[in-house]
C-alpha cells in the first residue's frame, strides 16, 4: 500500500522529467532545421521557375528531342511546334511501327506533362518500339492566333509525321491530354484521313454533365454571370489572358492541398522531398498565357456554351465540326477520382450524339472507355503506376484497337496469372479485354437530366447577354486605362504567382536562406520517431485538413445550392427565351438526309458483296462471327492472329481492318445469309480448309477453351467448312 501511495507522489516523476524535456528539445531543434530546409527547397523552386521563364521554349521532358515543324513559320504562324522525341539509351524504335504523337494541354501549364517521367506515355510507347512525336507550345501566343489556326497547324505536323514514316503500318496513334483532348476530336473530325487510334486522357467534351453533390466546378460560369468575366480578364491583361488564373481555378478545387498538403509534406520529410516536390512545381509553376480570341472562343463555345458535343461549331470557312465524322477509333480513358474531368463530362458526348448503338454503327464509330477507380486528374498524366498499367496496355495493343469492330467497349484489365491460357501472347502483367456494351451503359455513368440541361442552356443565354452588355458599356474603358505594367504587376500578385517571388533570391530576406540551409545539412539532427510531439503534429495537421475539407464541402454545396436556385428558376428561363419544358434545351444531331442516303448506299453495296471473297474473308467472318458470341475481344486472340500474318504476311493492317469491317457488317445485315455464303468462298482443297479451320479454333481458344454459345458457333463454322460430296467429285476431276 505504501508503495502503491509513493508511486503517485509527484517525486516518483522526477526521472521523466529529463526525457521529456530532452524530446522537447530535439523536437524543436529538428523542427526548426526543417523550417530552414523547407524554406531552402521554396528558394530553389522560385530559382528553378525565373530559370524556365528565361527558356524560349520551356518544357519538362524528362528525353531528349529535336524540332521538327516550327508552327511561327506556317502561313497562318502558332506559337506551337513539332518535335521528334528521341529514345532514350538502350531503346530502339522500329520504323515499320506506327508513331505515336502526344499533345499536351495548353490550360495553364507549361508543355511536357506527356513525358514529365520516364515511365510516361512517350516512355512507353518508345520501349514499345514505336517513333514518338511531341506537340507544345512556347509560353507567349503570336498575337491574332486563334483556335483554327491551332487545329490547322496541328493537322499540319500529323501531316508531317506520316510523310516521314512513309512505311509504317498504320497512321499515327494521337494522344491528346486534358484539353489537348478536344483539340485533338475536332482536327479529327475535320480531318478524319489523318489520324490512326486516338487516345484522349482525362479530356473534357461534355462541359454541363456531371452528378449533383460532386462536380461544382461545372457552376462557375453560371455563377458568375457568364463569359464576360473572361473578355475583363484579358482585358486588364492588356490583350493576353493569364495562364496563372487557370491555375488558381485548379487550385481552389482542393484548398487543403494548395495551402497546407502539398507543403505540410515537404516540411515534414524536409531531408527526402525536396527533389520531388521540385520536379512537379517546374511543371505546375510554369504559367502560359494565351490570346483573347483563344480563350473567349474556348469559354464561350465550351465550357459554358457545351456546342462540341452536339455539332454546333462552324468553322470561319463554313465546316461544320461533328464528331461523328471521325473513322478512327477513340479511346476515352478517365477516371472517377478526377475533380477536373470526371467520367460524366469524358463519356457525356457520346449519349449527346447517338440514340442508339445502330446509330454508332452506321458511323462506323469505334469506342472505347476505361474508367480509374480513384486516380486524381493530373494522375493519369503523370502517375508511373498508370503509365505501367493502362498505357502500356493501350500502347502494346493499339493495332488491335484500331482492327476493332465499329461499336462500344470497354477496356477491362485483368492481372495476368500463372494460370492464364497462352501466356506468351500477353504483353505485361495484365489481360486486356474490349468488351461491348450499350449506349444505356453510358447513360447509367452519365445520368442525364432534361432539367440540369435546361439549367445550363439557361446559362448559356444569360452569358450571351452580359457578354454583350460588357463590350457594349464597359470594354471601351477599360481597354483604355489597361497598361503592360498594370498587367505584369496583376500578375506578380496572382495568388498562383506570388508565392515564386516572395522566396527568390529577388526577397533579400531570402538571401541568407541558401547558405543557413548548408551549415543546417552539415549539422543536422533529427528527432526519434517515437517522439511523442511527432504524433501531435500529425495530429494538428489531420485537423488542418478535416477543417480546409470542411470549409471545401460547405463552400462547394453553397454554390451548388445558389445556382440550381437561381437557374431552376421557371421565370428567369421564360425570360431568357427558353421554350416550354416538354422541348429540348439545345440541338441534337440527328440524320441528316445525306448521311441516311450515305447509309441506304453502303448497305445495298455489302448486300450485293456479302458472297463475294475468298479463303481470307471466310476466315475473317467465322472469326467475327464466333467472337460476337463472346464476352469480348480478348487481347490473346489478336496476338495469335497477328503472329499467324506475320507468317503470311498477304495483307497489310489497313486492309485486315477493312476486310474485318466487312464481314462484321455482313453479319449484322443478314446473319444467315452471310453464313450461308462461307462454302461457296471456300476452296476445294479438303487440306486447306482443315489447315484454316485449325488456325481459327487456334485464334478463337486463345484466352481458354470455348464453352456456351460460343463452342455452339464453332462448331457450326467447322460444319461449313466441311467438304461436301460434289465438291469432292469435281476435284477428282481431270
């Protein structure tokens, strides 16, 4: 008892008395050090930000490469250029490959995102084999450009890098990120000749879609009264809009990570962060700006006017731009983590186009999406773990996406196993599938609504309005009064901007801070990890963070609330025009009597051919036939076909695309008829025929033995392929 009542006297703490205030100490002395080095790596970043500002062409390639086509020398000059991105050491390309051209987005950030690391989509693609070609910008626009200059230059390198791959078997597969998406579907759609696969990472096209409660960045137009915010801004840019507020839009999505996450995590691992924290902000500091015209035109036609989708756009020389003009297969790969860009607003386009799948088909239309669980926007781009999972996927099984039959797929991937059937014919460690699915699967991601439609066409109109009052009322003046000075000091002062110039060696508070930061390196001292104030800390910052988020969802539903009150308004939309609610709130492309005339054409020619062909078709419609029993096209099947015409190599890809396009339609016109003609397309060789029939149940039990319907297929296919007693006699024949 005694003891017991000793062990509670304050003398019996005495002993812990000195630890506590030894980790206390240590504490402090490793929390100030990694002040100092925190302070050290934000000089470094604004060194390394003047250091890009000074390039003529700043970028953050992580390869080597060399200029091309220079976009200032085109008749119509763009501050873009082409570049031939060169392998790095030990990587060889093969020029009969087709290349691969990667456009970065010009939406704040500098160029170079497509191949910031190693493990990137042009790291990928040239370890695949392929030539790469890369799409950027310098920091200034030439002044008057506009964003049909900048389709037509674009057109003009993909022009370019096909001239220089006169033998490569496909046209070029285009990459184009974020932003550069959109760009890249309406050269596309214009000039539909050029293109081979295109891949659009995180590209928004479906500007008013999304889910009520997620994507409040879709309210800011409306909140704000429309475009006209975007003429003042580039008006007090003395002509120039600034690349830095497009950044600070981006920024605000998450305020826990702009002003407490991303610098919590230097100042915490201050020994081991440095270097990384400085490779991402050369890119994310590295703002470009861009013309009035460019970004007037990109507000207005896209993100509040949402016409791309629906083929409202007109060129100046009368083209109308309709996606469903594009012959090349789109590949729409997003992801349900992207705050920027989520799937509603990837995949949205595609429901505004089509009724239904008959409608994708008779555009001869390929379309793939795959769908991210939790990767965040910039991640798609940047993320190693991606470009080592789907890119590569994509990468390796692009000649297949390109051979697929019109439609709509997903890309499943699976992990490859120990298992798995035909091991050699997987490239990586995952099994891609392109499975099909229905328009009504994109319309359960999308979740369209007549009233959020009726919303934004609110928007638009209002927009429209106020847009004009400004350049009416208002723009004279302050066009007036702008000044390059007043610009550059706006720009000093830009949230996204000031921070570079606070810790530069231009702050002469700064200028001790380089040489502080050495003697701390020399005398470094880091606390234990088992330091109790080390928890605290974790603490306070997971507090930061709950209440930064806190304040995000109370900000983020208050602007959603605000503007479904103020533009479900019934009144505001009689007075801006809108129709009764029983009619659509915009346009929507329907079938034009040339397209349904195009179409009657087309399908009385694949009527007229459906027993035309030899061995080859036959072959190719039994595989197409027995393949649309199944689950999807699986990636193993393609490599064993592929392998078998490298042995034969009669027919190039293009016209193996062909072909297969052929016998798909047949199939799908007049099924019994198309397989009723197999025989009569078939030689009299018994031996022959056995040889193809075996390489077809090769191709088709590729990823395992068949079973279902499947199996039932194959087995009506071997039917036909049988030679029949007249067929015999007449071979016996002299």
């Amino acid at each position: 008892m005694t003891d017991s009542i000793q062990s509670l006297s304050p003398l019996s703490n005495q002993p812990l008395m000195p630890a506590l205030t030894r980790q206390t100490m240590d504490y402090w002395i490793d929390g100030w050090q990694r002040t100092v080095l925190f302070w050290d790596v934000l000089r470094q970043r604004s060194d390394e930000y003047y250091q890009q500002r000074a390039k003529a062409v700043p970028n953050v390639l992580s390869f080597d490469a060399e200029l091309v086509l220079d976009g200032r020398t085109l008749e119509r000059p763009v501050n873009y250029g082409l570049v031939r991105v060169k392998p790095p050491e030990g990587v060889i390309t093969d020029p009969q490959k087709r290349p691969f051209v990667v456009i970065d987005p010009r939406a704040g950030h500098g160029p170079g995102i497509g191949g910031f690391k190693a493990d990137s989509e042009l790291g990928v693609a040239m370890r695949a084999g392929h030539p790469c070609y890369f799409v950027g910008f310098s920091p200034d626009p030439v002044p008057g450009q506009t964003i049909e200059d900048i389709m037509r230059a674009e057109a003009t390198f993909i022009e370019k890098v096909i001239a220089l791959h006169p033998e490569a078997e496909g046209k070029p597969c285009v990459i184009g990120n974020c932003q550069a998406g959109w760009a890249v579907m309406m050269v596309a759609a214009t000039r539909p000749e050029l293109f081979g696969p295109i891949i659009i990472p995180g590209a928004p096209l479906s500007y008013w879609a999304g889910i009520e409660g997620k994507n409040p960045m879709r309210y800011q137009g409306g909140l704000l009264g429309g475009s006209w915010l975007t003429a003042l801004t580039s008006d007090i840019g003395a002509g120039k809009f600034d690349g830095a507020y497009l950044v600070e839009n981006f920024e605000n999505l998450n305020p826990a990570n702009t002003l407490w996450t991303k610098n919590y995590s230097v100042w915490s691992e201050a020994d081991t962060e440095g270097p990384r924290f400085l490779e991402f902000e050369k890119w994310w500091g590295g703002h470009v700006n861009l013309n009035p015209e460019e970004m007037q035109w990109i507000v207005d036609q896209l993100f509040i006017g949402n016409r791309l989708a629906t083929a409202e756009i007109v060129t100046s020389d009368g083209v109308r731009i309709d996606l469903r003009n594009i012959r090349s297969p789109i590949l729409c790969f997003c992801s349900k983590g992207d705050n920027i860009t989520p799937p509603q607003q990837a995949l949205g386009w595609i429901i505004d186009l089509y009724e239904k799948e008959d409608d994708l088909r008779a555009c001869e239309q390929t379309i793939i999406y795959a769908i991210h669980e939790n990767i965040g926007h910039l991640g798609i781009f940047v993320s190693g773990g991606i470009a080592r999972k789907e890119h590569q996927e994509f990468t390796s099984n692009i000649d297949l996406i390109d051979v697929l039959p019109p439609g709509l797929y997903e890309a499943v991937m699976t992990p490859k196993t120990a298992e798995a059937a035909n091991p050699d014919f997987i490239s990586g460690d995952w099994i891609v599938r392109f499975e099909p699915r229905t328009l009504d699967d994109i319309r359960a991601i999308v979740q369209p609504s007549p009233e959020n439609e009726r919303r934004f066409a609110t928007v638009r109109r209002i927009s429209e309005m106020n847009l004009g009052l400004y350049r009416t009322l208002f723009q004279p003046f302050v066009q007036a009064f702008a000044s390059t000075q007043g610009a550059e000091w706006l720009h000093k002062l830009n949230p996204s901007e000031l921070p570079y110039e606070l810790f530069s060696d231009r702050n002469p508070l700064m200028r001790q801070i380089a040489e502080l930061a050495d003697q701390v390196r020399e005398q470094r001292q880091t606390t234990s990890s088992d330091n109790p104030l080390l928890q605290v800390q974790a603490m306070i910052s997971e507090g930061i963070i709950a209440a930064l988020d806190g304040w995000r969802d109370l900000r983020d539903h208050s602007m959603e609330q605000i503007f479904l009150a103020i533009y479900s308004s019934p009144l505001l939309q009689a007075l801006v025009g809108m129709r009764a609610s029983d009619e659509p709130p915009r346009r929507r492309p329907g079938m034009e009597p040339e397209q349904i005339e195009f179409i009657k054409t087309r399908i009385a020619e694949l009527k007229a051919r459906v027993a035309e062909g030899g061995l080859t078709e036959a072959a190719i419609r039994s595989l197409v036939y027995i393949g649309m029993a199944g689950a999807g096209v699986d990636e193993r099947a393609f490599e064993m076909l592929r392998h078998m015409r490298a042995k034969h190599a009669e027919l190039s890809l293009e016209e193996f695309k062909q072909i297969l396009r052929e016998q798909f339609f047949a199939l799908l016109l007049d099924r019994d008829e198309a397989l009723a003609a197999i025989p009569k397309m078939l030689p009299t060789d018994a031996a022959l025929r056995t040889e193809i029939l075996g390489k077809i149940r090769q191709i088709v039990s590729a990823a395992g033995e068949l079973d279902g319907e499947q199996a039932e297929r194959l087995a009506q296919i071997e039917k036909l392929f049988e030679v029949t007693e007249p067929a015999k006699q007449e071979s016996e024949q002299p």
